[in-house]
C-alpha cells in the first residue's frame, strides 16, 4: 500500500535481467559501446524518425542540461506553474544554463492554460530584455493529468509562431502515451515538440533517462556539456542496458499501462466511496483523492505510504492525498487501500 | 587482453548481488532510505572518524560539486598539470564553481612537486586577484603513481599553512590505499585531507562514487547544491547497494589489490623483457611501457586493447602504450600480453 | 518638453564641478584613494551609521552583484512583479548568482502585496527546493508610486521573521525620500532595509550608484565579487566625485524635490484637464497620464518625449504614457506639455 | 614623480571638454543616442572596416564579456601566462563565460613563444576534453613590450589554422600603435585579429573603452550579454563623449606617443646611469629597472611612487621597480626621478 511515489519502487526484472546480460567483459566508456550506440538507434524505430539520443541518469539532469543548451543571455523559459523544472529542481535550470529566468504561467491541473501562453509571449517582444527560447511542457504533468496530442499541438504551434523550442519533460511519458493511446511520435515531434526528456526511472528503471532530439543538432555541441556537469557516465553500457530491458518488447508500455490501470483502479473505489472523493479526474498515474485525516493515519499505521498535498476549502478533519501508482503497485495494494478507507 | 582502462569492466558479482539483494520493495527516494543511511554510517567506520557522505555517481561530479563547494569570487584551485580534474573533465569544476581558476602545478610522474607549490602559494598573496581555496591531489595519480601518506601529509601542511582545504581525487583510492598497505584514515584526514572523492566505479561498481567530509559542515548546505546540478538520485538506494557490496568484506581492498598484483605482473614481465621497458616504475593498477608498435599491433590483431600515450624522445617504430588492469583483469590476460609483446 | 526618462539627462553642473574639481593630480586607482575613502565615509553620516559603501556605476550593477552576495544553491528572491530586477536587467541577477530564482509577487502599482508575500513565505518551507534569500523593494517603485516607512518596516519584518535578507532598489531613492520627508535612516535600516541599492545617475550624476550594506559583512568578501564581474573602476576617483558633487549641501535632495515637484505640476495640470486623466495618484518622479494619441502626436511634433505604456480598458483614441521628469525639467516643460493637451 | 601606473592620472583636457560640450540636454539611453552612433562611426574609419563596436567603462568588461561570446562547454583560451586576463581580473572570464579555462603559455618579457602555442595546440585535439576557442594577446604587453604585425600575424594565423579567433587585449592599444608606427589597421584585423579591447582609459579618459569587432556579428547577440553583466550604460553619452574627445585630431595618438617619450626619456637615463640598470628594453609606456632599495625609498620620500616587482637574482639591496609614464607625466617629472636616483 505504499503510494508515496513512483520513484520509492526498485527495478523491473527485465532491467535487471538487462543489467546481467550485459554485465561481463569489456565494453569502451563513455557512451562509445555498441549497446550504447544499438540502443540509441531503437530509439529511432520508436519515434519513427532519425533521432539524436543523449542518455543522463537523472530527469533533472536531461531537462536542465537540454534546456540549458538553448540558452542566451537574456533568454527565459516558458513553463507550468507547478512544473517540476520550476518547483522541485532547486534552480538546476537556471544553474546550468548560466542564469535563464523560468516564468511561470497560469496552468490548471497542470496544463498550461493557451491564453496565458498568448499573454506572456505578448510580454517579451522583440528587443526587450527576456528574449523567449522555449516552452516547456510536462507529461503526463505533475497533477496526474495528460496533454492529449491537440493541445500539445496547440501550445506548440503557439510558441513556434514566436521562435521557441518545445521542450516536453516526459518523467512519466510512458504514462502519457498509454494514457492516451498513441504513439510516441504523435505526441512529440509530430505534435510540434523538438525535444524530450524521456525518463525511465519511475517507470521501472534504476537510472536511466534519455534527452531525445527530435532535430538532430538543434542541441549543439552536446558532448561537452554533459561531461562538465558530471553526467556522462564511463561505464555508460549501464543506462544503455536498463534502457534495452525498458524498451524491448513494449515492457515500458506495459508497465506504465499496469500504473495507470492500477490508479483507475483506485480512481473508482474513490468514486464509488462515501467517505472519500476525487481532488479530480486524472488518467495517469497518480491519484488525488480528499480522504479523511483519520483514514491517513489508519494507511499509515498499517504500512502504507501516501503524501499530503496543499489544499484550500477542505474541511477541518480531510486532506488532499496525493497517491501515485507504478509498475510495481498491485491489485492488492489498492485493494488494500481502498479497504482502508 | 584489454588494458584500455580499468572503466571498461562491468560490475563485481558482489556489487550485482547487493543490487539485487536490495530491489525489492518500495524505499524513501532522494537518499533518505535506510540503506543510503546504513551505508553513510559504514564509511564512518571504515575512515574511523564521524565522517559526512555525498553519493554521487561520477567522479567528475564528486570533484567539480566538492570543490565548487569552496569556490569564492577570485578563487583558484592548485593541482596537478595532468590532474584528471584539469585536463579530463572539460571545465567541470570551473563551470561548477561560477568560474574558479585551476592552477596547474609542476607535477613529475603525476605528483605534485613540493616547491611547484611553494612557489605558487607565494605568487598568490594576500589581498591579490586570485586566492587560493584548496588543493586537489590525486590517488593514485594518473600515472599510476602512488603520494605516500609523507608525501600527503608535506603538501596538505603547506597548503593549510595558507589556508587552503586539501581535496583528494581518488578515483583510484582503493588502488592507492592496497599498494601503501595503509588504513583510509591514514591517507586521508590524519594526513591533512579535508574532503574525499571516494571513486568505486573503476574498481567494480556501476556508477558509484562518495564525496568523504572528514569535517562535517566542511562544504556547506550541500544537499541544494547536488541537487541542482542534477546529482541527486531519487532512487538513491541503487548507489547506496553498490557501495554496501563494494564496501563488505574488505571487496574494495581486495579488488583494488587484485589489479595491482595484476600491473605488478604485467612490470615484472617488461622488466625482463628484451622488447620493451617501463616508461617508469609505479605501484598501482596502470603500467607505462614503450613497446614497439609492431607488438602493439599485434595485441589489437589478437583483441587486445590499450591506449597509446604522448612520449618524446621515443624510437621511430617505438610507442608508450598505458596498460590499465582491474578487479576483471586475469593472470591469462597478462601473460597473453607478455605473450604478444 | 522631454519626458522619455530621467536617465535621458545629463549631468549636474555640481557633479561636472566635482569632475572638474578631482581630475588634476595621480590618485591611487581601484578605490584606495583619499576621495573614495572620504565620500564613503560620508554616506556613515547620511545614513546615521557605520556602513558599508560600495561604489558602482550602473543600478543593475548594484542590484545583481547585491544580490548575488547572498546566493546559494537552490536560492530563491521575491521582489514585485513588475521590478526593475525582473523585467529589465536581462536577468542580471540570476547570472550574477550562478541561477537564483526571482520570484515575482503580486504588487499593484508597484507596491508587494503583504499577503502575497506571507503566500509565497509560507509556499518556500525550510527542506523544500527552493530557498528564500531575499526580498527585494523597488523604492520609488516603477509605477511612480513609494512605499512608506511603514510599509517598508511590515514587509521587511514579514522577510525577516523567515530568515531573508531585505534589499532596497534605489535607482530613484532621492525621489522616495524627497516625496515622503523622512530621513534616509528612518526609510532603510530603520525600517528593516539590509542593503540599498543607493541611485544617483538618475538624478543627476553620468554614472555613479553605491551599493550601501547596514550591517558590515553581510555581503562577504565583495571586492572579488565585484573586480570579476568587471565594476571595479581604476580611476574609481571618478564615481567618488560624482558622488561627492550629488551628496554635497543635500543637492541629491534638492534635486529629487524639484523633480518631484515637476511631476506634481504635471499631476495638477492633468487633474485639471478635461481633455486628459491620471492614471493614477503618486508622489514620484513619474507621471502615468492617459491621453488621447493626438495629443501624443502633437507632443512628438513639438519636439516632446513621452514612452507610451502597456495599459487595458482604454478608448481606441486614448493611450497612457509615462511622463518622467527630472532635475532637468523646468516648468516651462511642464505648462509646454500642458499647452500641448 | 608618480610613476605608480597610468590609471592613477585623471582625464585629458580634451575628454574633460567633449564631457562637458554634451552634456546638456536630453539623449537616448542605453546606447541610442546619436553621439554614441556617430562615434561608432569614427572607429569603422579608424580601422578602415565596417566595424562592431561594443563601449564599456573597465578592459575587465571587454576582455571578459568579449571571451565570453565566444564560449562553449570545455572551451579554453589561450594566453600569456602573465596576461592580465589571467592574473588580475579575479577569474572574470571564467566567470563571464561560465567556466571556461584559461591556458597560459609561455610568454619571455610579455610576449607568447609561438612553440608554446604550437605545442598547447597539440595538446588539445579535435574530441578532447579542452576545446580551444580563442587566443588572447595583450598588446602593448604588461611587461612595456609590443607585439609587431609580423608577431602577431604569425601567431594569429597559427590560432586560425586551429579554428581559434584571435583576441588582442588593447589596455594599452594606443601605446603599442605608436610604438610602432603602424595603422591600427594594420595591428588587428589586417594581421589576423578578430576583435579587440581598444583601451582608452588609461591614456586619458575616465572610463572609456571599447569592444572593436571586426567581424561583424562574431560576438552574437551582444547586447543581452552587455545588459546582464550591468555594462550598459543609461546614460551612454558619458562613455562616447569621452571617445569623442580621445579619438579626434589624433589626440589618443599624440597622448600615447608623449607617454612613450616619456617611458624612452627614463630609459636612456637609467642606460646612461651607474647606479641603475633597465630589467630590460622595451618600447612602451613601462619601463622596469633594477634600482637600489635606498634610491626607492628616496623617490617615496619626494613624494614620488612606483611598484616594487618580484624578481629573482638581483642583490640584497636592489629592487625591480615600474615605472609606468601616462600622458600626464611631465619632462620634470622624469628628470626629478633620475635626479633622485
């Protein structure tokens, strides 16, 4: 019953398995190995397209490091006001990027709202002193919501009218894709995204993340900057491998498709329950749920795992849960849960 | 027969197992989880010293965040002219620190010369445009030499003589440590180290490497600082299980002990050749030898690996080749070198 | 009939005399000469304390090296939605910092709203990823408007009781002293000011601002800070002069009255008008009229300057301009732009 | 008798003048006043190219923000190993540029062995680890030496083979020009300089200087990057006024010129002397002699000043001393030395 995080579970087997297959004998550092290389090319088939592939072991590491490679003095980041860019990375973008300015904008439940997009690219015209470089847009975001293909199309469409990239940080973008029920390629490059911050961590990795470029050299001379920050790995086949056991056979859809299955799940013990309701309606991975401080301490008390969330108009004796599915959340966690209540 | 370098290698059989010992189950992410915790207490233990542990999962990360730790406006770092922080990690600590200056010191065999340092921590006064903060030393150096605990303790007395902090890059401490058949607390803070790198990646982990504080507070509120520049694993416990297999049962010691007998064999075997020599006598896991390129042809004909390395005053068909062993590397291995040569 | 801005004008002639008055002879450079050290010691006795001066030449100088003394990983400012840090230095201060955050707060006419600041206090807990370090008062603000002592002090003991350090940006702090009549103590460091941005090219000088620290040390070792971001001045006796000709005889006040009275006269014609309306009330050296585009046309035609500014809700022929006036403006500039209405 | 350095004169009576004869009245800021356009002018004429001008008011602003522009992750610049971007700015380019290193080179009496660059060419390979970008030369160098067009077009068109701009730091531009009785033309771009620090304040003005670029566009989009580091000027006039005044009828030149005379009329004295002795010759406003202890503190006791300097080999009671002549030095003042020797 532990729903504290996507990120508090271990490995799949199969990026274990990976991890042992490819465990022995020699392989050349720093990202020259052939798995390396194999793998970067399976991305390709994913996306359907000639993709350029930098593999980080972080999501922080891949949004900061791919945002910071578009930076200019001057230059400001458009993002949700929640986004994990801009809450949860303690500057890191501003950090590598030698002092980019991330402005929030207004985004209920997490997407970003396509007016206040139209304002904010009214504000920083031409020759004033924030020059826009890119938008940034999470999914599935942090509020378990998903930008379907439209609206990434749409926010897309906006900010390149205005000569910005479009950064999408995919922590769970497995999540999103099998929420919705596309492909990879619609919703990134096909919906007008240059490029992704494709994680694999939450979803069943060690480790392992991907910067996806989607126009190959958009990101310059990447190779340095990833070394200066610290984050190109010499025995680099061990990103490669969790990544082979992560894509091979769709396992990453499935697992995300388990998460997501498994907080419908909870979704509807929610709805139907008399004593709990939905913050609101989501289909990713994670759950909000108002429940009762007494049913928090009662999961708690019997070993299980959720965080609080701010709220506003709750009653004295509710809270805002946040509960967050992953590969390894079973039918009896939720159950569990629900029983709970 | 691959001697390209000691990264080349996969992971112990004891790090695997403790990576699989400890993937079951949901654990608190970002490093508060019991493991990370156990095992920070473990390096106390091992340094005999209430020690303060940063995981990291490169050595460039390790040295760049613990020295910009120290970094002030006009700040320089002395070290070695062919310190891997210098010359290999394409400006990480400069970058890192907002533009500290990295003074390269006079260094014979990769040790730095004593008067080098004397020399400039008098070209450096008081008051002037540049000041230093810290030393950085590498053990073993990178060219397989190893500082005795003396030779540590003379360099970090002068520079705290003037101030500075001691850093020790030790990529390879293991390595050193086995080939002075002397404690870590001995090599390290009772000689007047400050702070650590504590490399285990090259010795047979993943991507495992520990910032050692031996005085806790040394590098402020670090937690911010790792994690802004994309350092901070939400699945700490993956680093932390390496570190418990690399750490129990003295593996690390015995590993690194196992590469130096291997490089011992590999000199002993040039010694008493009539076709090749050392470039100089060293003790730990790399060997320097001019071979004829010839031989070195013939290693890489038969799948063998090594680096060739910049030499003056070589014959026409001579070439320095670096010979790297590790935890992987088999008494088959060298005496097929010695075979080829 | 020049409105375009206070910094459109020249020097003072007692600023010129300074100048002229300290150009013969050798001085020591970088600020160790007697002029820098004598006009230092007179801000001790403007402000009533032992302070700290620091002198610069530009405003963004000031606020971003000010401010980026107080960096740290993860650090975050709060300063008004609309300041002169945020909007128009090109992110100056976040790379002056190495990547602290600015986060802006609601402030209607240019004055932070306390309960917007008890929010984003309460929204930044102790632990969390990103760092309160400062708050950060434009006084008089962008809009023309001052925050009173008072408001000042509720801010400021709002700031502190969360452990920041409060910033004042002076770059018309002469304007805010002149139009409330209080003394420069009473405005800063009695009411809870750390540091001031203190602005004298504006009114008056060619370029000279200090940067003035109530508390010794509160901003480190500065002179690095500053010799590396390239403010250090060799004939810094140049800045000192400046400042010696704007703080001698009170001229600083003196000229911000006249200033100040100017923009009254202005606010007193417009009141007045029936072809024209305030935007709204203030007490600065600014002036937000709105007026129809006719009238803007015919002050341009007369060799007049006003910039036209962002505004809702007006009639398709109005426009609101920013009238600033300065120690230039005489009031035959003033009834000319009357006249032109 | 002040030979200290020639940052402690004031301003030549020309810039005082052009000072003076703009000030009144209102003028754009930030660079778009006319008189800052049509000074910009001046220089294309000066150099006989289109040129890109770029003022500040320190040589750290131009060096460190011109370097910058050129930046990269692992990039590196060459330089002098006592150039005064290396040893006097605090790290500004580092800083400025977010981490790039600089390579000091070997560099006799101020002027880089063109086999040192050879070599530090060579030790930075295509895929390594240390980009170079630019070469830094200082001319006239801080030893009172200067570079002719044949040196500097021999190192230049090393550093383009290598894909390096050539940067010529001109703190003291004026001096080597007449030293050598060259064109400007024919010191920079004509001999392979890319841009360059055309230094003005030390031979006359306030703080005046200039980033000539003489490709247009090589330095990117400029402004943000001037506008961030708070080196642009409101109130821009002061910086093109005091140009202005230096550049017409030649009196930069002419001013350079007198200072050189003077810098020659010691060294023939000292040549001339039995009691002191030229460290060496050079040509431009600096001149360093070995005097005895006693003549140093006679000149102090006269109220006379110049910088002791480190040396080695010289008896127990003398000292290197500068002498660094400025277009205020008089004949009287020189003679007064020598007398006093």
């Amino acid at each position: 019953m532990n729903f504290a995080s996507d990120n508090w579970a271990g490995a799949t087997p199969e990026v274990m398995a990976a991890l042992a297959r490819h465990n022995d004998g020699y392989s050349p550092a720093y990202g020259g190995d052939p798995l390396s290389l194999s793998v970067a090319q399976r991305f390709s088939e994913l996306f359907e397209r000639g993709v350029e592939v930098w593999f980080t072991a972080t999501g922080t590491a891949s949004n900061s490091l791919g945002l910071a490679a578009l930076s200019r003095p001057g230059g400001v980041v458009f993002c949700g006001e929640d986004a994990h860019v801009h809450t949860d990375e303690s500057g890191a973008t501003e950090f590598q990027s030698g002092g980019m300015k991330l402005v929030p904008l207004r985004s209920p439940l997490g997407l970003i709202d396509a007016g206040a997009l139209a304002t904010a690219l009214g504000k920083h015209p031409v020759g004033g002193r924030s020059i826009p470089v890119a938008l940034s847009l999470t999914n599935a975001t942090e509020w378990g919501t998903v930008y379907g293909v439209a609206q990434v199309a749409e926010l897309s469409a906006m900010a390149r009218a205005g000569g910005l990239k479009v950064h999408m940080d995919g922590a769970r973008f497995g999540n999103a894709v099998a929420a919705l029920g596309v492909t990879p390629a619609e919703l990134t490059w096909k919906a007008g995204v240059d490029f992704l911050s494709f994680g694999a961590t939450k979803n069943g990795c060690w480790a392992a993340e991907a910067i996806v470029v989607f126009t190959p050299g958009l990101l310059g001379d990447f190779e340095p900057r990833r070394q200066r920050a610290g984050h190109t790995f010499s025995k680099a086949r061990f990103v490669a491998a969790q990544f082979e056991g992560y894509l091979e056979q769709d396992n990453w859809l499935r697992r995300a498709g388990h998460a997501n299955a498994m907080s419908e799940r909870l979704r509807a013990g929610i709805r139907a329950s008399s004593v709990a309701r939905l913050g609101w309606e989501n289909t990713a991975n994670e759950v909000f749920a108002v429940i009762s401080k007494a049913a928090l301490a009662r999961l708690r008390a019997a070993g299980g795992a959720a965080h609080e969330w701010p709220s506003d108009g709750l009653a004295a004796d509710e809270t805002l849960v946040r509960l967050v599915t992953s590969w390894a959340t079973t039918e009896a966690d939720v159950d569990g849960f629900l029983g709970v209540l």
